[in-house]
C-alpha cells in the first residue's frame, strides 16, 4: 500500500511539475513575441553608404599596420552601423540597429515569425574592456536573457559558422576597444605570423582541402600553358558537379561539397591563386593560364562566379552592394561603368545563392549539363564603359527612374534562367 500511495504521490508532483514547466515556457512565449517590430526596416543602400563601408574598411586593413605595432582605427557610428546592417541582413533580419555610448554599444534587430504579424525583437549591449567587448546583458521582447545564456549561443554561433578561429585571432591582437558617444577606436597589434592565420581562419583545415579536390580537377580540364586563353565556363561545371554528387554522402556533405566546388571556381576567375586566401596551398597545383568565360569574355567569367561564390557565402544583397560599388569605382577611375557587368554580378548572385538553398539539385542539374543561355542573360544590348559624367547625364544614377529601369529590365532577363522564377 505504501508503494502504490508513493507512486501516486509522485505521479500527481511530476504532473505538477509539467503543468509548472509548461506555463513557465508559455510565459516566456508571451514576454518574447511581440506584435510590433520594434525598429523600421532601413533604407536601400546607397552609394555613399557603400562609399562610407569601404572607407572604414581601408583605415582597418591590418596590412597598413608596421608588424609588432599598436594601431588605433577609429569608425563613426554609421560606418559601424552600415557593416551591422550587412550581418543582419545575411541573418535574415527585417531591421537592425547600431548605437554607440559612452562605455557600451547597443545591438538591436527585429524578426518576422514566418509572415505572420508576431516579431522577435532583441537587443543586446556590449560593453568595453580589456581586449575585445563583452557582453553585458541583453533581452528578447520584454524577456530578460541571462549573460552566461548570452555566451553560450554565442559560441555556439562562432562554432556553427566555423568562426571560433577567426574569433581568437582577434582576441590575441586587439588590445582594447573603447566606445564613446556615436564613435568608437579600436586599437590592435599585428604580428608577423597574423596574416598567415587569418587566412587560415577563413576555412577550416579539412575545407581547405575539400577545396582542393575542386581545384586539381578543374585544372585538369583547362589547357595547359600555350592552349586556348579562355573556356566556357558550363563546359567545366558538368564533370565537377558529377564529381561533387560521388562525394556526397548526405544533406550536409552534399551542401559542404557545392559550397568547395564554388570556391574553387572563384578562386581561378580571380587569377590570385590558391596561395593568396589559404596557407596551406603553396603545393596546390599552379593554376592554368586558360579563363573561365560567359559570352567569350573573361570578365564576365570572373564577375559571374566571384558573385556567386559570395552569395553562396553571405547572400545575395551583400553580394549586389559589392558588385554596384565595383562598378561605381570603375565609372571614376577605371573603365566605366557597365551594365552588362551588373547583369553578371546579379545572375552569378542567384547561382550562388541556388547552390546554397538547394544544393543537392543544384549538383543534379548541373550533373545533367547546361547550356550558357539558361545560366547567363543576353548583355550584348546592355550599355557599358560609361564614365562617371556620361552615367549621371544618361541614368542620374542608382535610385534615379531611368537608372531603375534599366535595372528592371535586367531583372526580367534573370528570370528565364536556372532557377526559373516562377510567374
């Protein structure tokens, strides 16, 4: 009778417990899901912007740094703004927001729960000290996240993006971060082995050489030197898609296979070479002197697959913003701006951006062989070489009605190709 009576005691205590449990989480439900985004979605990016994100980036370039010495950097609020607003858009956040204070910077970013009108709205805030930013604390809606939960998603994020290694380097070079009203100095040393490790960081180790499978057998196609100077890219992407399925054993190797074929393809069209992203590529094979071509041009080839490679990385819109800002330097003080080039960043963008959502039939299709014209449109018409004078009078530039239409026109001729939009 004690036994039963003690089971029956427990049973009643452990569905107390649940029902505890259970309205607990359903509080926690009601605290973090709002049906208001706390911010406003931002602005299309504009030159200037694009203009302001470039800036920053040449004062930090590490490789100005004399090895072994401190350097200060300092970045306004909006700069600092503008590279958070590219994170969070690769995120697939609707909004985001950047504030800088004395002492602490402020992160915020809002989330739409699968199109329904309930939003996600978080904020964390960093603040300074020795060495990089800490977390301070932090909440979702009007739900408190604790800090020690805070650190842990986020190194669970640094994990799952491959970003831990990147993340040291950066602890043992800078010094300290110090923020103010709406700006904020960094101060760093770089060393004499930093440049080897931070390319080291971009992959792991066992992705380098994932890679490298990609890149012995595209070399392997191309002529060698005294051949032909150039190759339709779709006749190289048939026998390494082929190989990339023999590799892939599931989901995640498929999509880890797509992503070292695309790097492997951007890593030739940017004629750099291995050597320059990965330290251990010094004993890579060297790469043939053959291009890789759209429409018989080699820049169109490069355009094409850096697009791609970046969209399979970090998403289309920052991959657009990179090839707009390319072609707005060009229209100063190169050859003009093009909007044939446009139309080779956008369908490399959406090649990219294919391998990433749909790997596996991406591999497929590619397998099955494709011809030029269902991966890249017709630019032939498309005006180009137009410099900066010549750009403003005919187009008024990006945001302008006539540089919109143009623009429209190049999204309808991207909607016939791989992967056919639908409507």
């Amino acid at each position: 009778m004690l036994r039963v009576a003690a089971v029956r005691w427990l049973g009643r205590w452990s569905r107390r417990v649940l029902i505890l449990l259970l309205l607990a989480l359903l509080l926690c439900l009601l605290l973090a899901v709002q049906t208001t985004s706390a911010l406003q979605p931002r602005a299309p990016t504009s030159a200037a912007d694009l203009d302001a994100a470039r800036s920053l980036l040449r004062r930090a370039d590490p490789r100005q740094a004399p090895v072994g010495r401190s350097r200060v950097v300092a970045a306004t609020e909006r700069e600092l703004d503008l590279m958070f607003s590219y994170l969070a858009r690769h995120g697939g956040l609707a909004a985001s927001e950047l504030k800088l204070e004395p002492e602490q910077m402020r992160l915020r970013a809002s989330h739409r729960l699968l199109g329904l009108p309930l939003w996600l709205n978080l904020e964390l805030r960093l603040v300074q000290g020795a060495g990089l930013p800490d977390i301070a604390g932090g909440q979702l809606g009007r739900l408190p996240l604790p800090r020690p939960l805070l650190r842990w998603l986020g190194n669970r994020l640094l994990d799952r993006y491959s970003a831990s290694a990147g993340f040291r380097l950066a602890g043992d070079l800078v010094q300290r971060v110090e923020f103010q009203h709406q700006r904020a100095v960094l101060v760093y040393t770089w060393q004499a082995d930093s440049t080897r490790r931070a390319l080291g960081s971009l992959l792991p180790a066992a992705e380098q050489q994932r890679a490298r499978v990609y890149w012995e057998a595209l070399q392997q196609q191309l002529p060698p030197p005294g051949g032909l100077d150039q190759r339709p890219t779709v006749e190289v992407l048939q026998p390494l898609a082929v190989l990339a399925l023999s590799r892939s054993t599931d989901e995640a190797s498929t999509a880890l296979e797509a992503r070292a074929l695309l790097v492997a393809l951007a890593l030739h069209a940017s004629g750099r070479g291995p050597a320059t992203l990965f330290p251990t590529a010094d004993d890579w094979p060297a790469a043939s002197p053959s291009w890789l071509s759209f429409a018989r041009r080699q820049d169109f080839g490069q355009h094409f697959l850096i697009s791609a490679a970046l969209a399979s990385e970090a998403g289309g819109p920052l991959s657009d913003a990179i090839g707009l800002q390319k072609e707005l330097a060009d229209a100063r003080d190169g050859s003009g701006f093009s909007f044939n080039d446009i139309a080779a960043d956008r369908a490399g963008s959406r090649f990219g951006q294919w391998s990433r959502s749909d790997p596996r039939g991406w591999l497929q299709t590619l397998a099955q062989g494709v011809t030029e014209p269902q991966l890249f449109p017709p630019v032939g018409d498309l005006p180009e070489f137009l410099h900066e004078a010549d750009f403003r009078r005919r187009y008024g530039g990006p945001g302008a009605p006539a540089y919109k239409q143009m623009m429209e026109d190049i999204e309808h001729r991207l909607q016939v190709l791989l992967p056919v939009t639908p409507g």
